[in-house]
C-alpha cells in the first residue's frame, strides 16, 4: 500500500520515530552482558551517526536562512558630524543622523523567501537519505555479525567432534584395530576444525567491530547479539516498487534544489527592480529638535554593466547543470531499486533451496553414516565426511539468511524509506545443529 509523504518528506520517521522512542538507552554503549536488539542498535546509530548531525545542521541552516529571507530589511542608521571645507569657520552644515528603511514593494523578498523555502526542503530531504544511509549500514553491520557468531558456534561444535573422533582413534591404534593412517587423519581433520575456528573467531570479531563503529563506538567494545532465529521472507510487488523509488529523498532533495536554482533566477532578476526607500534625517545633534527631514523615493541602478546579466546567466547554467542531475537520479534510482529486487528475488530462492530440500538430504546422509558407523559398517572416516557434508549445509543455509536479511536492506536502501507493504511473507527457522559422535558396538 503507498505511504503518504509529507511535506518534509518525513525523514524515515514512520521507520525511525519508533526506534528512537523505544531506546532508553540510545546513548549507552552496547554491553556484553544484554542482547543488542536491531531496532537498538539503529536508534543508537542515528543519535550519535556524525553524517547525520552534519546534515542536521544543514536543515538549521537552511531554517535560519528562510527566517532572514523572510524577514524585512534592517533600518540603517548613520550617526555622524560634517563640517564646510571651504570655510573652515563656519559651523557644520551636513546631516549627524540619518535613519533609512528599505522597502521590497516590487516581490523582491517573496522570491528570496521562496529560494530559501526550497532549500530548506532539499536539505530536510537529504538529512531522509542519511538517516536510510545509516539504517542500511547498521542492518547490513548487524546482520553479518550475527552470521559470523553463528558460524564460530558451528566451527567450534566441528572441532569438538574432531577431537572426539580423534582421541577414538588413537585408542583403537593402541587396540591395535586401526592402523597409523586412521589416527593421521584423525589428526589432520582436528588441525583443520581448529583453523577454521581461528577464521571464524577473527571474522566475528572484526564483524563486531564493524558494528561497533557503524554505531559510533570503539571497535574493542564487547557485544552480544542474539542468535539466528527466525528470518522473515517477504515478496514485493515489482511495479509499486518503482513508484516508491519516484519518491526516493535523494531525488526529492535534487528536484527541490532544481527548484531553488530555478527561482535563483527569478531574484538575480530582481536585482534590477526599485526599491522603495525612506529616510529621516537631523542636520545638527546641538540644535535639537531643529533640522529635521523626511525624504522618501525610489533606488534602482542606472543601467547594467553586465553584472546583472551574469548573475542572471550564472543562475540559469546553475539550474540547467541541476536538470541534468535530476534526470541521472532518475536513471539511477530506477536501476538501483531494479538491481535490489531482483537480489532479493535470488536471495529468497537461495534460502529456499539450501535450506530445503538440500539441507534435507545433508541431515539425512550424516544420519545414515551415523547408523552405518555404529553398526560397524563403515569407518569414522566416512562418518566425518557426511558430517562435513552436513556442516558446510548448515553454512550455506546460514549465509543465504544473512544474503537475504542484506539483500531487504539493500531494496530499503534503494527506495530511501520503509519497505511498503509486502505481497507476502514467510517466516523460516534456523537452528544450529547439535553433532554428536556415534558410538560403535
């Protein structure tokens, strides 16, 4: 179902305007002792994200600059004492005060607070697009921590059935029932389940680290996450998809300034029209109250030297250069939402199939070798070799979930905003695999 987009261009406040209000603790650092939750870790993110404050004093600015083209000229005053050269005894005959108010009787400061309106617009919907900026980074930072703990957990499970399988194979070498080989290899596999968890724990951590600074926090700070549980798999509809990526804020933001450099124009033009302008004036401080005159009349230049007409012909190339800007957004935004559905699309099938019908059969053939190993019909060999089949399963299924959870940032992402609406949803379970060593008769 569309969303309605507000003036400001509502700067991902139906995502974000929750998050902020269900964080009590958005400017803590994470602890290792509470789960970090994603919609926490998003909050904490935007209050402190240094891209996000930058534009934020961007949107002030602006503000301020609407309020001053808005408001009236300021009155001058001139305060002073004149006296005749070519009579240096006479008393001083020019003006000691002077008080001149301008007037834009002829739409000048209407066209200079309509600029301004349009900037201010286009920087609220720029500090939309940072504000998406960081949701994606923190979800894509979030989501692959999460994977990578998960990954150590079953890296960590393999090496523990490693040396399970290796310390049986030393005590039937001692049996004398196996030869060397058996317990070479035994000690090979435990070599390669301990390198993997050194590349799983190095992974996770750097992964953490990345959260951490996508969060604004020293990379070393400790961080639990909860485990994979259940993942979500939504389907979209393609062509409302499209319609949302017209209202993507980094196109809003260089339509408005399209809008303001178009109405620069307009007040470079105006630099020609008169100003209405009144002056009150007293000839002599100590003859007060005498000498008093009011004067009011009409400023405007002579003729133009050609400043005006530059101002006006630097204005229109301005607005011109920002047309073309607009039109390669447009592109731009119609691809990246393409690109990002139809990743989704694949991210979506791959969850399906690793962890479906193919993690179906691992699980299988690592039950079968279990139940040939006990009853002593094979070797532990091949009962390692189904387990590894059934590992490198799990690890497939585990990264499509993180692939697909990356790919729906992405889409959210590209359309600057919360996902509409989805056609449909699936939810899907993960769960980590407990292997436990057969035991022979």
């Amino acid at each position: 179902m569309p969303r309605n987009h507000t003036a400001h261009f509502g700067p991902v406040a139906a995502l974000l305007s929750g998050l902020l209000a269900s964080s009590t603790a958005a400017q803590e650092a994470p602890t290792a002792a509470t789960p970090l939750l994603l919609p926490d870790a998003i909050a904490r993110a935007l209050a402190r994200d240094p891209s996000v404050v930058a534009v934020q004093q961007r949107v002030r600015q602006a503000e301020y600059r609407l309020t001053g083209a808005q408001a009236f000229p300021n009155a001058i005053i001139d305060v002073g004492h004149g006296q005749t050269l070519t009579d240096p005894g006479a008393s001083g005959n020019d003006q000691d005060l002077s008080i001149t108010q301008r007037f834009d009787l002829f739409g000048q400061r209407r066209l200079r607070g309509d600029q301004a309106q349009k900037e201010l617009l286009a920087a609220r919907a720029s500090l939309t697009q940072a504000q998406a900026e960081v949701v994606f980074r923190v979800r894509s930072a979030y989501v692959q921590a999460r994977t990578a703990t998960a990954e150590v957990e079953l890296a960590r499970q393999t090496l523990a059935l490693a040396q399970t399988f290796q310390r049986l194979a030393q005590a039937q070498y001692d049996a004398g029932q196996v030869p060397i080989a058996s317990v070479l290899r035994s000690e090979i596999e435990v070599e390669n389940a301990d390198q993997a968890v050194l590349t799983a724990e190095t992974a996770a951590r750097i992964q953490r680290a990345t959260l951490n600074t996508a969060l604004n926090y020293p990379p070393e700070v400790p961080v639990t996450l909860p485990p994979v549980g259940e993942v979500v798999l939504h389907t979209f509809d393609f062509a409302e998809l499209r319609r949302e990526a017209e209202q993507q804020p980094a196109l809003k933001a260089a339509e408005a300034t399209l809008a303001a450099r178009r109405s620069a124009v307009a007040v470079a033009r105006a630099a020609a029209r008169p100003d209405f302008v009144v002056t009150g004036t007293h000839d002599q401080l100590q003859d007060w109250p005498g000498g008093n005159t009011l004067r009011a009349g009409f400023t405007f230049p002579l003729f133009d030297r050609g400043v005006i007409r530059a101002a006006v012909g630097e204005a229109r190339a301005s607005a011109a250069e920002q047309e073309a800007n607009v039109l390669v957004l447009k592109q731009q935004a119609a691809l990246d939402v393409t690109s990002a559905y139809y990743l989704l699309e694949q991210a979506r099938e791959l969850v399906t199939r690793t962890g479906g019908a193919q993690l179906q059969r691992a699980t299988r053939l690592y039950q079968l070798a279990q139940t040939s190993y006990s009853e002593g019909l094979s070797t532990y060999l091949d009962l390692l070799d189904a387990q590894q089949v059934l590992r490198t399963a799990h690890t497939s299924y585990l990264r499509a979930l993180a692939a697909y959870e990356s790919a729906e940032a992405a889409l959210q992402k590209s359309l600057g905003a919360p996902l509409p609406s989805p056609a449909s949803s699936s939810p899907v379970q993960y769960e980590l695999p407990t292997f436990q060593p057969a035991v022979t008769k």
